[in-house]
DNA sequence: GTATGCTTTCGGC
DNA sequence: TTACGGCCGAAAGCATAC
C-alpha cells in the first residue's frame, strides 16, 4: 500500500524557544550558548536565530568567535537550557501526534509522521493537515517550523529540510522523480562520506544519476544491501516504515576538564559527577547497559574512545568503577596529547522490566 | 561470500 | 591570530560466524 509520510522540524529550536518565551529580543542576534566554564567566554554556539546568522554565526562556532560577528548588534547572548527545551519538545511531538496515524520522533526538535490514514492518501488533504498542524504548534508554543510530505522518509526529510524556514514542502508521487533528481546524494540518509567517495567514483553525484546507474556495478561497489536501498531511496520507493519512537538506545556525559591533563586520577575525580548522573538516570529510567565507554576529546579536538561489551546487562554504575579506570588508563596511554575534554557513555541499553535481579533469579 | 556483532569515528543539531 | 559543547544515532572498519 502506498504511504504517506511527513517529516516535521522545528525552525532554530533552542533560539526560537528563547525568542518565544522573550518576544522582546525577536529581532536581535540570539545566540544559545554552551558554556564549558573553563574560561569567561570557553564555548560555543549550539543555535543561532536568523538574525544572527546573516552575521555570519553559525552552530558550532566558539562563543568568542561568535560575539565577535555581532558586535555592535545588540545581540542577546543566553546560555542553553536544555531541559526547558526538553519540556516544550514533549509538548509539541504531543501536538502532532493527535493530527498523524503514528509518530517517530527522531530528535529534540524533529519526528516523522505516517499519515496514510489520516489522508486517505490524498495529497491535498496531507497539505490541508500540514498547516494545521503548524497553526497548533504556532497558537500554542508560538514556535514556527517546516513541514515535508512525501512517499518516503528520505522525501519527507528532504522536503522539509527545503522547506525551511516555515514552509511545507508536498512531494506528490507523481512529482518525485523530478524532485529528487537535482539533489546531491550527500543528502541522502545513509550516505556517508565513503560511500559518496564510491558513488563519485562510477560518475554519481546526484540523486537523479543514482536512480539511473547500473546496478550491477553499484551492488559490486558497495554490497547488496545498501545498493538496492540506495536504489530504492533514489527513486523516491524506500520503504522504511515509520515507527513508534524508540526508548534511546545510549547515554552520555561529556564534560570540560579544568585544565587539559593526562593525569588519569584527576580525570577520574572530575568525572565523578558524570558517573552520578548517568548511574541515576539509568536508575531511574529503569535500564541496564551491556557496552561502556571511555571518551576523550584531546587537545587538538580529536576524539578518541575505548570500551567494553559485557556478555550480560549491567544495571549499577558503580559496580564496573574498575572498568571505568581501565578504560581510561588504556586511552590514555594510546595518545600522547592531554585530554581536554572527557566522558562516559552507556550503550546497548536494555530495560530493566520483566528481568528478573539477580537475588530473585536465585529464589 | 554474506550476515552479524563489536569497536571506533563521524556528522548533525 | 586564535578561539572550541554536549549529546545522539549513523557510518565504517574489522573480526568472526554462518
């Protein structure tokens, strides 16, 4: 059966949360900012309004880079929040979900949408159900976003992102070839930079070129799998169906040394709070883990990680304390700079529901 | 040979 | 002239299993 799918994003989220909550500072440079504490202004910009981007800001530019482009602008320079943004993200996927047949959301600020139903797979009706639920979002959060509808994820995706800021973008069936055939394959959801490298390589750079190359040389270059879903996004018929959102499949924390160190016992103590909130939050969300991570980011930016998969579900930090320092002292000693920044991730998370602890499997 | 699992790195926001 | 977060899932490389 034919399907409809939408792919919702909310315009500059963090910075239009900030200008919706403050109206006063709408038509200045807003800029939410990370700020590590190491120095005065050490950070950088998560989200920028438009404003500010004509400036030249952009997400991921040190603050101090950042402030530089719009001095003199009367720039509103706020540090981010993110469990606010958390609470009105809930909200809004709550909005839409009472408009759409099924909800995926897929970030704090984007979700796709099956809407097959809803529509009767009729194209106008999916517009007509696009604006309305950009009114709701607009009436109730005061936050604009962009709305894509297509036969696919990868077109809806694609659509919304064209769309922005505030637009809809419909992509008919009828349509699709003509739309995906300018777009380049970078964009294309499961290509990355070595597969565009073996794309280019047989003259593919674009989607319209990937729905017509040969499949032969394309399955040989990259295996069947990822060849015949190349081949179907290209031609606007993947079929991944959307799904109810998924519990999140890791945790992290990431934190900003005091000063850059090698020294793995002053590693260890600052991250003390990292391995506190992770363990309660993976207590309170009831789960366990079965691979852990040592992360560091060194003083050149690079990142380097080492872990390790349990053969059972782990659901108490504190009990591979151990393991935690193993993992950092082999880390360490496989890189010669000093770390900057540091962290823990838990991944491979199960719940903890219907298994049973370890004292009642013995009962 | 292809599928699967684990480890590490990358990229988007 | 430099400057520089935190978090997530995807991608990619490799080893092993089938």
């Amino acid at each position: 059966m034919a399907r409809v799918i939408g792919h919702i994003d909310v315009d500059y989220f963090y910075a239009q949360v900030e200008e919706a909550e403050n109206p006063s500072i709408r038509d200045r440079p807003v800029l939410v900012c990370v700020f590590s504490g190491r120095t005065e202004d050490s950070g950088v910009v998560s989200t920028a309004n438009y404003k500010a981007r004509e400036s030249g800001v952009k997400s991921g530019m040190p603050i101090v880079l950042a402030k530089r482009k719009v001095e003199g602008k009367d720039p509103a320079i706020i540090s981010m929040e993110r469990g606010k943004y958390e609470v009105v993200s809930e909200r809004i996927m709550q909005l839409v979900k009472e408009e759409v047949d099924l909800l995926e959301q897929t970030g704090i600020d984007e979700a796709f949408f099956d809407i097959t139903n809803a529509t009767k797979e009729d194209y106008t009706t999916a517009r007509t159900l696009a604006e309305g639920i950009k009114k709701s979002i607009l009436d109730n959060e005061r936050l604009s976003c962009s709305v894509g509808i297509g036969r696919s994820k990868a077109v809806a995706k694609l659509g919304s992102d064209l769309a922005k800021p505030g637009g809809i973008m419909v992509i008919t069936p009828e349509s699709t070839a003509e739309f995906l055939k300018p777009i380049p394959v970078t964009k294309l959801y499961g290509v990355g930079p070595k597969t565009t490298d073996a794309l280019v390589s047989l003259g593919v750079t674009t989607i319209g070129d990937l729905a017509s190359a040969d499949f032969f040389k394309l399955e040989g270059l990259l295996g069947r799998s990822l060849s015949a879903y190349l081949h179907a996004a290209a031609t606007g018929l993947d079929s991944e169906p959307v799904t109810e959102s998924q519990a999140p499949t890791q945790f992290m924390k990431i934190i900003t040394l005091k000063k850059d160190t090698k020294d793995l016992g002053e590693i260890q103590d600052q991250l003390e709070g990292a391995l506190t909130t992770l363990g309660t939050r993976l207590k309170s969300n009831n789960e366990s883990f079965r691979t852990l991570t040592a992360i560091g980011i060194l003083t050149d930016l690079t990142t380097r990680t080492k872990s390790k998969t349990y053969d059972v579900p782990i659901n108490d930090l504190n009990a591979v304390r151990a393991n935690v320092a193993d993992l950092f002292e082999e880390l360490a000693d496989s890189v010669s700079r000093d770390f900057r920044r540091a962290g823990i991730r838990v991944s491979d998370l199960s719940s903890n529901k219907d298994q049973k602890s370890l004292a009642e499997f013995l009962q």
